[in-house]
C-alpha cells in the first residue's frame, strides 16, 4: 500500500479541522463517503499538522461544470435552505437573462449596510455550446468564506471536487502590509523594476529563453517616466498618492498573469494622511486560467494558495517564503481578517468621508438655511444604525468645525 505524501496528510488535516471547527460532521456529499477523502483519511487525519499553513488567499473563483446532473446536485447544496451560501448569509437572485453565454443567471447577494453587495453569479444552459452551469464568487465573496466561514469554504471544495468542477479562472492573493513593505524595502517601482530587468514572476519552466515577458503600467507614473524619480528613491507615503499598478504578462494571451498594485491607496484614497503607512500597502495577484493552453487548473488551489500562487516560480518564491519566516502564521491570518473588514468598507473614517463628497454641499445648504443640526439629522438619517463598521475616529477630519467644509465646493 503507498504511504501518503506530506501534502497529502496536510490537505486531510485541515479538512478535518476545519470541519471539526464548524461543530458537526456534515453529510457526505458523494456515495463514496464524501469530500474526496481517501481510505487513508483515518490514519491520515491522526497526523498532528498546522492548519492556517496559508498566507496567501484566493481572490477570485470561476469554476464551471459540463454536466448538467453535476450542477443541479451541486446547487442543491450550494443554494438550498441551510447550504452552504445560505449559512454564510448570502442570498442568490435569478434573472431572466443569462451570462458568459449561459441562458440563465442568478446573483450572489449579502446585505450590508441597508443595500445588497453582489459577490458572486450563478449561470447554466440547459443546451448549446456552453451545455452545463458556471459558478463564481469576486474577492469579497472568496474572503467572506475564507476568513469568516472557513468550513464552509471547505464544504465548497469538497462539493465541487464530488461533481466534477473545472477552475477556469482563479486569482491568489499575497498581501505586504505597508509596515512590512516598508521594512522590506518593497515598493511597487522596485518589483517591476525586477520582473522587467530580471525575470522576477517568470516561470522557471520557461523552455525558451528568448521568449519575453510583455509588461504595462497603469495610475501616475509620469514623475519615474521623466526621470525625476528612480525605483530606489520611490517613496509611496510621498509620491503617487494616486497609486501605482504593475502589470506582468499579457492577460489575453497567457495562462499566468500577474498585477501589483498599491492596495493601501487605493483602500483609502485621499482620506489617508501623508503619513500613513498603510499608503505603502501592496498587493501581489496571480491570476490561472485555462485561456491559453486549455490547462487543468486543480482545485486543490482552494485549499493550498500558498503552493500554486508560487508553483514554479523562484523570484515568487522568495517574497512568499520571506513573508512567512518573518510572520506567524496565526499573525498573518488576523491581519487579513482585519483587512478584510476593511476592504468592506466598514471603516466610519472612510463612510464619513464618502459622506460628505456626495451630501457635504447639502448639508451646508441646509445649515445656511438657517435650519439646525437636529433638524438637518433627522431628514437625512435613518431609524437603525450600521449594523457592522469599524470605529476608526478619533477626531474630526480638518475643516470640519462649524459643521461642515468646503473642500467639495
């Protein structure tokens, strides 16, 4: 009998954690005893292993399915009362027109702040060159699962392993939190600078030498395009407070795509002060599809970002293994689920400020009026508060006294 391979006892062992996390044992999904599991899973999950082994997240999920069996099984426990969706508090809305070239579509809803967010789709043809079903969940809709609902995000994986998904798109993450970066020396400039001078994300499979990499830019870099800055003297708290994104390789034409951006500028725009570190926040997201080459693209990357976000890929490699000797692995979890929170919005610093580009010229109106405060708050607010934020003020934003600022003006 073949002895399983360290991989192997690690996916067993955080299947099985994560579903003892959950509190039950749910029902297998497959008559062959569910989740995919070997014979070798009670000796396998015996094996005392880590489970938050990741630092990386999976940003993006398209799986589709060509049997038409499959997918309404699949949707069964995906959709149905007390599935997977419904105890993450997502809710899915069908439309009568289709997507991707599937007749019919559904959205992927979870309810915040008073309105709905869509998080992922839902799509199926029933004949036709697209015969079978599509389902997919944005960034917002991966990191709920993952960081709040882990067995469920689980559960997921093993139901589209049971009935034959296909990944045809899937995005991993890799964050470098401002502080880190800054420590590091990470800078958006200084990693194009590397991925374009020295094959910093090329595959090491690359079998011909000559065959290059294509590279683009997006946001301000006219101040490094002029010459008035260099990668080395690139400073994100100072320069390019619009942000700056690095593309690698061609989306279109490739199986591997690469982008690096400025997530901290982008999260907070032009609320963030000068500063801030968080301005130096950069995001890593390598996107796998089958475009190209028509490859197989496992699902296992549900389960191991870390390991298919760096798969044959040195230079990747290293700013992955670097982040996880530096960090624990449990620290690194919680920075995310923090981020998370704040990617959602949820900041108050980050509402008010919204608030007042879109109702700050009202509000002054109203106060020149000669209406008051009390007045002016109960026309524009509503009977219940937020039901999630994050309480991040600590004292008026400048040129607010007396009310309101004219900085929209």
């Amino acid at each position: 009998m073949m002895q399983p391979t360290t991989e192997q006892r690690l996916d067993a062992q955080i299947r099985h954690d994560l579903r003892r996390a959950r509190g039950f044992k749910s029902p297998p999904y497959c008559n062959t005893g569910g989740y995919g599991d070997s014979k070798n899973f009670s000796h396998l999950q015996n094996t005392p292993q880590p489970t938050d082994i990741n630092v990386t997240a999976v940003d993006w999920l398209r799986v589709t399915c060509t049997d038409l069996d499959g997918f309404n099984a699949t949707m069964g426990d995906l959709t149905g009362d007390g599935g997977i969706l419904d105890s993450a508090d997502m809710d899915v809305r069908w439309a009568e027109k289709g997507m991707h070239g599937y007749e019919k579509s559904a959205s992927v809803l979870v309810w915040r702040d008073n309105d709905y967010l869509t998080v992922g789709h839902i799509a199926y043809a029933e004949s036709g060159r697209n015969r079978g079903g599509l389902f997919e969940l944005t960034g917002t809709g991966c990191k709920a699962l993952q960081l709040e609902h882990p067995a469920l995000w689980l559960e997921l994986f093993d139901l589209l392993q049971c009935h034959g998904w296909r990944i045809s798109r899937v995005d991993v993450a890799l964050d470098l939190s401002g502080e880190y970066a800054s420590e590091h020396g990470y800078t958006v400039p200084k990693l194009f600078e590397q991925a374009v001078n020295s094959g910093l994300f090329q595959s090491d499979r690359l079998r011909n030498p000559n065959m290059k990499q294509s590279f683009s830019m997006a946001g301000d870099w006219s101040p490094l395009a002029v010459g008035n800055l260099t990668p080395a003297t690139y400073d994100p708290l100072e320069h390019c407070p619009a942000g700056l994104t690095a593309y690698i390789g061609s989306r279109k034409a490739a199986d591997d795509f690469f982008r690096v951006y400025e997530k901290g500028k982008e999260l907070l725009g032009a609320m963030a002060e000068p500063d801030n570190i968080d301005r130096g926040w950069i995001r890593i997201e390598h996107e796998m599809s089958r475009k190209a080459s028509g490859r197989e693209i496992p699902l296992d990357v549900m389960i191991r970002p870390d390991h298919h976000f760096a798969a044959n890929r040195a230079g990747v490699r290293a700013i992955l293994d670097q982040l996880r000797e530096h960090q624990a692995l449990q620290a690194a979890k919680e920075w995310q689920r923090e981020q998370f929170k704040r990617e959602k919005s949820l900041l108050l610093s980050k509402k008010v400020h919204w608030a007042r580009h879109s109702y700050g010229r009202l509000v002054r109106t109203l106060t020149e009026q000669g209406f008051s405060a009390e007045d002016i708050i109960g026309w524009l607010s509503r009977t219940a508060g937020l039901k999630e934020f994050v309480f991040d003020l600590t004292e008026p934003p400048a040129g607010a006294s007396g009310g309101c600022s004219h900085e929209y003006e």
